[in-house]
C-alpha cells in the first residue's frame, strides 16, 4: 500500500484561513440575516439562561452534525472497499 500524501504547516494554515473565510462569509451572509439587530447581535441582547438553553442546542445540532458525518463517512469506506477489494 501506497504512503498516504501528507501536507506542510504551510498548507495546513491555509486550510485554517479558508476555512475562517468562510465562517466569515457566513456571518455577513446568512447570519447577518438571522442575528443583526443593526448595532447588536442577537446573542448580546439574551439572559444568560436564553444564551445557555442555545448553546445546549447549539451542542446538540454538533452531536447531530457528527453523527450525519460518521454514517456518511462509513458508507464512502464501504463503497471504497468495494471498489478497490480493500
């Protein structure tokens, strides 16, 4: 078996700002839509129980999201495995 094709600290930091521009993206996107209260953010404006009961669900949704992942990334092996008679 072939050895698996790595990346540089480089590569690795580039992958990190991609992805904090899209996090980015989304804040001026559809979070601007669902949060901005013109000089405020939703958040700033809740109790702490309300910020408390969002982040528990906010939690939750990554649990989900983890999940959906897991089962996805388990078929794609399978398939592979399939494919190339791993």
């Amino acid at each position: 078996m072939g050895r698996a094709v790595g990346i540089t600290s480089d590569q690795l930091a580039e992958a990190v700002e991609d992805a904090i521009r899209s996090a980015k993206r989304r804040v001026i996107g559809v979070g601007k839509e669902q949060y901005d209260q013109g000089d405020t953010q939703h958040f700033e404006g809740m109790t702490l129980a309300q910020l408390l009961d969002w982040a528990g669900e906010e939690a939750q949704d990554l649990i989900v999201y983890a999940v959906m992942l897991d089962i996805r990334i388990k078929r794609v092996k399978r398939q592979l495995k399939k494919g190339f008679n791993l």
